[in-house]
C-alpha cells in the first residue's frame, strides 16, 4: 500500500474528498462508519446530500476552492440524515495536485471537557446524594408522626372538618412518597456488570410499557441486528428504557402516539475519562417519540434532578436514568423539538479476555 493510501485510511477522523462538481470522490474507513455506508455507495453521490451541515457553507467553500485556501467551521451540527447530528469541527482544504479538489475532514467533538466535569459532578453528586439520603430518613420520621396525630385528630371531628385532616394526610403521604425516590438513589447498587444483548432489554422494555402505562402508544421496533454484545447490568438498563418509554408516553396526547426503538453501531463516538484515557462508546440507542417535546426552558437541564415539566413531576426518573447510565460508563443525551424527542444512550461493546489473547466478542 503506498504511504499516502496508509495514511487516508489511518486517519482517526472522518475524511471526504470532494470533486469540482460537488459529489463525493473519496472516503476513508473513518467516514465510512461516520455515514454508516460503504465508500463504493457513496462515490459519486452529491456531498450536500449525504452530509447534512446546518450552516450556509456553499458560498463559502466556493471562495475557498477558488482561492486555494483553507475553510474552518467549529461547533457545527452535522448529520447523515438516519440520525441526530452531533456537535463538529470541519476542515476543508485544497487537494494539492487536483485542481478543483477539497478535502474535508469531520471531528466529532470528543465530550473531554464534559466527561471531566461529568466526573466532578457524580463526585459532588454522591455527597449530595448521601445528604439527601441523610435528611430524607430524618424527615420522614415527623411525617409519620403528623400523619397518625391527624388521624387521630380527625376521630373526633364532625363530617364536615374531615376535609382539612385528610389534607394533611394526603400532602404529609405525598411528600413521604417523594422522600422515597430521593433514598432510591442512594440505595441504587453499583451495576453487575456482563455481556448484555441490548435487543433483549429493549423487548423486555416494551413488552413492560405495553402492557402498562404506554398501551396507548404504537412502539416500532428499529434494530440493527447485527450490534454486537453490550457491557452492562440488564436489570438496570431495562429500568432506563422503562423510564424513557413513561416520558415518552406521557408526552404524548390522549389519543397515544408513535415511539420508535433505534439501535445501530457508530464506532466514531468516543468520550475521554476523567484520567485522559479515551473511552469507545459505539452501541447507540435511541428512544424516538412525536410528542410535545422538552420545554426550552429545562432542556438543557432535564437529567438533573428535580427537573421537570410535568405538572406535579417530582424530575428525578431522568436523574436516575443518567446515574445508572453514568455508572456504565456510558453517556446519554437528548435532542427534542416540538413533533420529535430523541433520548440518545452510548454504551461501550462488551470485551472479553480468554486467556494470553483480549478479543472482542462478535
């Protein structure tokens, strides 16, 4: 292989070669996965329709194939149209030799920067949590305590004072109930983690959901079936989809709606440690719904706790859903407008190590 193929296909970024008539002319592996399709497919198809940039760049890369300069875009949404775009830098160069010729190289932005605060964070959050813990056992004592005091109290009341007794019963029972979630998290074991078929906690999922609280709701199955084993605790996960399937829901009208279970592997989705190490997040699912969407004003808080948009929503579900995802190392995300919410969950492959050989398992 001369030098320059060797390098094209050792470049960790995707990278894309691109002809005076802007259709594709090149592809390396890296571009491949990041389109999810084979160089021989893609060759010769018009760029623009391939690689979906939400930024006027025609213009701009006209000028720059012109004047034989470079272009750069930072913090870019880029998409493939089968799925949500991610966050990128692009750079765009003159192929020396090729007149009329650009290269453009796509770097998904690595959450670095996140995942080291992310690692602060459930630092700060398991204190916070153990506090929680502390003062809602604490709590929940007096308010046992006000219960059976207004329970007595109300033996002795005439029928119509009733209603001011049983108030405080149902607001002090309510509160008990929230005090319950908030124990959860501290009580939520560290996952047991091993080879997981995310396909079998997906149905587990939705066989749960249908037969509850999302009866309503059509749930299409749209599987990769070719995704390899996961690493994680089933048990665990299967609550995760529980949680997002129940917003899903609930986010849609009386007359139900449309939810779509979207699995496929992305082996270009990397986040970075806390210790610098890289970290290959390539399973993707995705919990597609077209309801109401996020209210602007708490999406891009929604995985904290006590978040929420629901009237009397307690928002600690999607709290708990990033915890136990958090503790799996992997990473979620949301992307939601008004007609199409998208809960993204990346989940590293499951390794196993036989003996003298580490070898990845198919």
């Amino acid at each position: 292989m001369p030098q320059s193929d060797a390098i094209w296909s050792s470049l960790p970024v995707p990278a894309l070669l691109i002809d005076p008539d802007q259709n594709i002319g090149g592809v390396n592996p890296a571009g491949e996965g990041f389109l999810n399709a084979s160089s021989k497919s893609l060759m010769g198809q018009p760029v623009w329709d391939r690689v979906h940039i939400d930024a006027p760049l025609e213009e701009s890369l006209a000028r720059a194939r012109k004047n034989g300069t470079a272009l750069f875009v930072n913090d870019v949404d880029v998409g493939t149209g089968n799925r949500a775009p991610l966050v990128c830098n692009l750079q765009i160069a003159p192929l020396q030799g090729r007149i009329g010729w650009m290269m453009m190289l796509i770097s998904p932005r690595e959450l670095a920067g996140r995942m080291t605060q992310n690692h602060s964070v459930k630092s700060a959050a398991k204190s916070a949590i153990g506090m929680a813990e502390m003062l809602a056992h604490e709590i929940k004592n007096p308010l046992a305590g006000i219960t059976g005091a207004a329970q007595l109290v109300s033996m002795n009341l005439p029928p119509e004072d009733l209603e001011l007794t049983d108030l405080i019963v149902e607001e002090t029972r309510r509160i008990v109930k929230l005090l319950e979630q908030v124990e959860q998290f501290g009580n939520l074991s560290e996952p047991v983690r091993r080879e997981v078929n995310i396909h079998d906690v997906l149905d587990r999922a939705r066989r749960s959901a249908s037969l509850g609280f999302g009866g309503h709701m059509t749930i299409i199955e749209d599987y990769d079936p070719s995704l390899p084993m996961a690493s994680g605790d089933p048990d665990q996960l299967v609550q995760v989809i529980l949680n997002l399937l129940k917003n899903a829901s609930e986010a849609a009208d009386s007359k139900g709606g449309t939810i779509r279970l979207h699995t496929y592997y992305d082996h270009s989705f990397r986040t970075r440690r806390a210790d610098g190490s890289a970290q290959t997040l390539p399973l993707q699912i995705e919990i597609i719904d077209d309801g109401k969407g996020l209210p602007p004003d708490i999406a891009s808080d929604v995985f904290d706790p006590f978040v929420s948009g629901r009237e009397n929503g307690t928002g600690l579900g999607l709290a708990l859903v990033s915890k136990i995802i958090s503790d799996h190392d992997g990473w979620i995300s949301v992307d939601s407008v008004p007609g199409r919410t998208v809960f993204r969950i990346s989940l590293p492959r499951a390794v196993t190590k036989p003996t003298g050989h580490a070898k990845e398992t198919k």
